[in-house]
C-alpha cells in the first residue's frame, strides 16, 4: 500500500504529495514520521493508494506512525482541501493549524505519571500469607489499594509509607503502570445549577437560532443577554449527544467568561486561549479529540476544535476584527465555521450587538436569519453620550486633549469615588491630516477614504489606489494653520491627568503595558477591584468587562479611527462607540460618556449617540454600494515581498501584466486593478509591493486565475515571497 503523505515542511517547493510505502496501521489522517532527504520529519497521511508512479527503488518506508489513533480526521482533511482552495493556502500551513504547536515534533506529549495497584494474584489470598504482623504500614496501604484500586504512587507515598509501598512494588505484590493525566485549567471551579429562566425575547432567539437552517445573526444591545441565548442552545445540542464550538474574541476571555462556562458545563467544556501552559493546551486539546469534554471555548483557532458531531458553532462579537487571521496562513474565521457546519449540519450562530456591515447586509438579503434581542435585561438605558466639539475648543485657545467639560466631569466623577475610563482609540500605525480649526479631513478624491501623512516623503498617500498628494500648509477650507497630523499617546494621556489630579490613581493599558502573558488580565482586575480611579487604555478596554462603579466614559480622540484608511473606518468607529459607552452605567449607576471629536457633525455621531444601529447601516450600505467596496466587491491583494528590489519589481512586473490580461477578459467584473508599492514599503529589510484588485461578487473564478498568476510568481522568482488576501483589515 502506498501512503499519500504531505510533509511538515512549510516551503513552496515541497508543498506537494510524497509517496510512501505504508506501513502497519497506516491510515487516512495518520501522523507520521518519514524519511525526508537526509533527515527525518513528520507527515500527515491525506490518502491511501494502491499504486505509485515512484519506481520500487525510490520508494521509501514509514518510519512510524506516531500517535495511538489517526489524528486528522475525514472532516478536517476535506477542511484543508477547502481552506488551502479558498485562501491559498500551503497544505502544511493549514494542517498546523490544526494541532497544538508544540505537538509537532514531540516537543510535548501527554503528562504520565506512574499508578500503583494490586497484582490480581494477590487480591482474593489471606494478606497475613505475604504481609508480616509487625508490618503494619504496609498493611495499611495495602488494604488502601485494595479499596481504591488504583492510585498515583506519588499520592501513597505522600499519605503512607514510602518504604512500605517500595516494598511491596519489590515484592510483587504491587504492580505500577504509566498513566496519561490531565492538566486541567480552572479544575476548582464547580458546576453549578443554573436558576435563570430566559426571557421571551431569548426564548424565541434561542428557538430560531435551533430551527434555522441558514446562520443566524443574533444582533441584541450590549446586556441583552446572548450569552444566556449561547449557553441555553450549547445545552439542548449537548443533550442531543452532539459537541458545540464557541468562540470568543482573545481580549474577551476574561476569567470571567471562563468561569460561566466552566460553572454551566463543568469538565465538558475544554477551554483555549492563550493564557494556557503548552502543556495545558495540549490536554484541552486532547480531551476535545477523545470524548472527554464536548465544548470548545477559545480565541479564533478554536474553529479547529478537533471535535466530532459538531451541533452547534457561536461566533461572539462576530464584527470584531481578530476572526480574521492577518499573517500566515491567512483565513477567515467564518469561513471555517459556514464549513464546519455545513459538513456536521450543525446550526451556526453569529451574535454583536454591532454586528459587521457584511453581515447585516446578508442577514437583509436572506442570506442569515436575523433575531434581535432590543432590550437590556435589567431594563436599564445606555449612557447619554455627549458630543464635545474640539474645534471649538481650539478658538477658545484650549488646543490641548480635554476639553472643558471631560475636566468637569473628571473631577466630579473622582469626588464621588467612582471610576472613569479615558478611551483612546489608536489603530494602526497611520496618521491622517486634519484642520484643528474646522475639522477638515484629507481624503483621497478617488477612494473617499482619508490619506495617510508619509513623514519620509512628506506626502499623503491614499492606502487603496496609488495617487499621491502634497502635504498641506494651510487647511483647504478655513485658511487655518492647525495642521494636525500624528498621534496623542496613551502616556501622554495619563502625565496630564496627573497634572491635573495629583492624588487620582491611574492605571495604563496598551500594546506596551500588556506585552507579557495575562498582563491585561492583571491591569484589568485590579481596576475592578477599586485599586485605581482612571483606566487610561486603547481598544482593548472596549470591550465585554463589567465595572459597575465606572460612571464616566472619555472617549479622547474618537476621529482617530473615523480618518483612519480604511474603507470599514467609519464602521469600526460606530462599533467602538458602542461598545466603549457600554462600559459606563453596567449595574445601578447611571454613567455617561464624553466624546471629543474635532468633526461633530460627521454622520457616525449622530447614529452613535442614538443608538441607532439600523440608521447607520442604511446610510454605510448606500456608501459602500455608490465606492464599490464590500459587500458590493471583494478586494483581493497580491502582495510581493523580497530583499533585492529590482526583482521584487520584476516579479510584481510579472503579476500585473498577467492580472491585466485577466481583467480585459473579463473587464466588467474588475472594479479596480493597479500595482504600487505597498503602504509598508519595507519590512524588516524587504521590499514590499502589492498588485491590488477590487472585484465584482461571485467572482471565485477570477480569484481562482489569480491564484494561479501569485503561484507563477512563486514559482518564477524563488526569492520572493508572495500571498495573496482577501478583503484584508489593514492595508498596510
Ligand atoms: P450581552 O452578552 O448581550 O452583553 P450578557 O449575556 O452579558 O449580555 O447579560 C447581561 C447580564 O444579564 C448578565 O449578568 C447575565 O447573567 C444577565 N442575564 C442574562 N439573561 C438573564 C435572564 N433571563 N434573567 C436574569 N438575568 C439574565
Ligand atoms: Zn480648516
Ligand atoms: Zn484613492
């Protein structure tokens, strides 16, 4: 028998089927160990055959196979053939994705630890025949065992004699044999019983959701209640014998969120995310796979849940941008999941209270059946949000970061003892030019989406065609100087409010301050326990955390992702908006939000501060269909990365020519198509291009032939790195 083996090799050249003869054992899914030129690697059998075009004297043995079942199951084999389709994929790359990293090559295996028990010769003889009257210890743990069975050897020798238990092991009177354990996270939490009666709008979400075939878009306000509505259809699919995967964003599984789940389902819910030991994931991991947990709860790669009779799959906060993976291997998470569920019939549920232009768009269009939950379960209103307007500040000579009333508020806020959060909403590494004085934004004529300030050319550039324009002395609609461009940093947040309030306690959450593993975990819980008075903190403030004495939200700088190049930047605002106003007034305060922007009267405020969900996505759909950007297109990136410059042009030289006689085929479906240089021109010593294409929907053939033109490159010009995207969050 020959085996069809992909080697965990991740490179062009071998990215491709290598025939072995099989061995014993050897099966569809199997993880193998091969003979790979000098050396040995790992490999993943994807099919048995009979038969070889490989001539005898080349073909070479398995080595071995090396786990006890095969480990790529028939689902996730046809799950590579679809992802490495769909997004260009290495097979390698996705089958990584697959099992825990530090699987692969044996760099962990399941924790063994050695049980002692009785050897059955003995169990039905009089003890006293091979046990001495005087030895009383060993009696004791002799008639232990005999009770318990089994037990780890290291616990008998904790709790009897060591020596005793040696002994009888001597003697043979006790056998020992290895055993695997489970590290498992979060053992001491109890499942409990749950008591909450749903409500009726939950009861129907949760009927819907089980009785649609279609996905469901489950759009309820933050403190509607969706994850009862996701716990309460985990159950029914759990009792119908089936498995259920939720996925959570990383910065939302907070001890929290773990401990619902783990009090609802307690040892049948396995639970991944980063925080885990190697180890740990590994046994969640594993109990998945065996039978022995039905719920996987993790961060996006928890789509790979090796779990079996998949009923239900939840995408939480599904508009939130981490479910698409931006490097190597590049995927979309819901994607995966339209996959997963198509394959096990199992229902899938996508839950926001913002949810994704995209999705709501299908939802309208029959493409997802949309439930809504409207009301807060505890009734109460979300915080007013109140518009301050920065411009007007700066004519009042207040060109600073607070604004008059954030101040006021500030203070009023720290005299009651309560909390605040000053929200700085800082994305990407990009800067966008704009008048202090009237608010005026640089945009490309073009694309409508704002440029971004290149401080080595001392240009603005717009992120999604190539066309350049200078950078501006005096603001094209007022005259006025105020030219802002760059950042305000979160530390230059915190050094003024200490300024202002010496004696306030702040805590700062950014990319610096949370750097090591559960660093924001930490920051977070000591805010919840009233050891700070301000959290000074980008994005990862926003969301799903619950402080019920914060009754103050400064969002600082809420243009800085309006303006930010992107053609969702608008979008992104509105989510983060909502999301951070959420924050104030959870529980029996009322809060209220401050707002400082330097454009007030830009559409996304008006919805914002209404709540009005469905006004801003009528206005955002009309936007998108009139600049052809998705859902009315798909943008697709070649994008080409090599040290030596001239061949990295020559390559993009290579990807164009042959791109722009695939759109005068088929002309009408290409919306956009051009090369340039990537926004990033180098990164780490290579330069960067990119070939970017806007297409018409239904356009997988095209996509297809794309591929194909990203494959000719590679193949052409082996220096090169090249991959391809689509609809990507950052154009950089
Ligand atoms: P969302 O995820 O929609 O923002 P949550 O699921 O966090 O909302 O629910 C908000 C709060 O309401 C939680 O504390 C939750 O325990 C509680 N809750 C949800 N459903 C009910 C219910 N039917 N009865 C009582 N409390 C509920
Ligand atoms: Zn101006
Ligand atoms: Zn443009």
């Amino acid at each position: 028998m020959i085996a069809k083996v992909i080697v965990d090799i991740s490179a062009s050249e071998v990215d491709r089927v290598f025939d072995y003869r099989a061995i014993d054992g050897t099966m569809r899914g199997s993880r193998v160990a091969v003979p790979f030129g000098r050396q040995t690697t790992e490999g993943y059998v994807i099919d048995i055959a009979e038969t070889t075009d490989l001539p005898q004297d080349k073909l070479k043995d398995i080595i071995s196979i090396l786990d006890d079942r095969p480990i790529v199951s028939e689902e996730f084999l046809a799950l590579c053939d679809y992802m490495t389709e769909r997004f260009h994929l290495r097979k390698i790359d996705v089958f990584r994705l697959f099992l825990p990293a530090k699987m692969r090559g044996g760099r962990i295996k399941a924790l063994q630890k050695i049980f002692v028990y009785i050897n059955p010769e003995y169990i039905e003889v009089d003890p006293n025949l091979f046990i001495k009257k005087s030895a009383h210890s060993q009696m004791e743990v002799f008639e232990y065992l005999l009770d318990a069975q089994s037990a780890e050897q290291s616990y008998l020798n904790a709790n009897f004699s060591a020596a005793a238990v040696r002994n009888l092991i001597a003697r043979g009177v006790f056998l020992t044999r290895m055993e695997d354990v489970l590290r498992t996270p979060y053992k001491g939490i109890v499942q409990k019983d749950n008591d909450i009666v749903l409500t009726e709008e939950q009861s129907i979400a949760v009927d819907t959701i089980m009785s649609s075939e279609k996905p469901t878009l489950l759009f309820g306000v933050t403190g509607s209640g969706k994850t009862e509505v996701y716990l309460n259809c985990i159950e029914q699919v759990l009792k119908k014998g089936k498995t259920a995967i939720m996925l959570v964003p990383e910065i939302s599984l907070t001890p929290q969120v773990m401990r619902i789940f783990r009090s609802r389902f307690g040892d049948d819910v396995a639970l991944l995310h980063s925080g885990l030991s190697d180890g740990e994931r590994f046994d969640e991991w594993r109990r998945l796979l065996t039978g022995g947990a039905r719920v996987a709860v993790g961060a996006r790669s928890a789509i790979f849940a090796p779990l079996t009779n998949v009923g239900l799959i939840v995408i939480d906060e599904e508009h939130d941008t981490s479910y698409s993976s931006e490097s190597n291997p590049r995927y979309i998470t819901r994607d995966v999941a339209l996959f997963r569920a198509a394959y096990n019939g199992a229902r899938l549920v996508m839950g926001s209270a913002t949810p994704s232009v995209e999705s709501y768009y299908a939802a309208q269009n029959g493409k997802y059946k949309l439930v809504r939950l409207p009301h807060r379960v505890n009734k109460r209103e979300m915080p007013a949000i109140q518009i301050i307007n920065m411009c007007k500040e700066v004519t009042y000579g207040n060109s600073g970061m607070f604004s008059a009333p954030l101040v006021n508020a500030l203070e009023q806020c720290l005299a009651s003892g309560n909390q605040a959060i000053l929200f700085l909403n800082r994305r990407g590494y990009s800067s966008y030019v704009m008048c202090k004085k009237c608010g005026y934004v640089a945009k490309c004529e073009d694309c409508d989406v704002s440029l971004v300030y290149h401080k080595d050319e001392d240009l603005l550039k717009c992120h999604y065609c190539q066309r350049r324009y200078s950078m501006l002395d005096l603001c094209p609609n007022c005259k006025s100087p105020h030219i802002k461009q760059g950042f305000m940093g979160t530390e230059r947040i915190v050094e003024h409010v200490q300024k202002m309030f010496p004696s306030a306690r702040v805590i700062r959450m950014d990319n610096d301050t949370t750097r090591t593993k559960d660093a924001h975990l930490k920051l977070l819980g000591e805010f919840a326990n009233g050891n700070a008075d301000i959290l000074v903190g980008t994005q990862m403030v926003a969301k799903g955390h619950d402080f019920p004495n914060v009754t103050l939200v400064g969002i600082m700088d809420a243009d800085m992702s309006l303006h930010f190049s992107d053609f969702r930047a608008v979008e992104r605002t509105f989510q983060l908006i909502t999301q951070v106003a959420g924050r104030a007034g959870r529980e029996k305060k009322q809060g209220s939000v401050i707002l400082q922007t330097y454009t007030p009267r830009h559409y996304v405020y008006k919805y914002a501060t209404e709540y009005d969900y469905e006004g801003f996505f009528d206005k955002e759909i009309n936007i998108l269909q009139a600049t052809g950007f998705p859902p009315f297109t798909e943008i697709l990136r070649i994008l080409i990365a090599c040290e030596n410059e001239a061949i990295a042009l020559d390559a993009t030289k290579q990807a164009i020519d042959e791109a722009r006689a695939l759109a005068a085929k088929h002309g009408d479906r290409f919306v956009y198509l051009n090369a340039m240089r990537a926004p990033k021109k180098r990164i780490q010593t290579k330069h960067r291009m990119q070939v970017l294409m806007r297409l018409k929907p239904d356009s997988d053939d095209i996509r297809m032939a794309v591929y194909k033109i990203a494959d000719g490159v590679t193949a052409a010009f082996p220096q090169v790195t090249c991959f391809t995207e689509i609809n990507p969050n950052d154009l950089s």
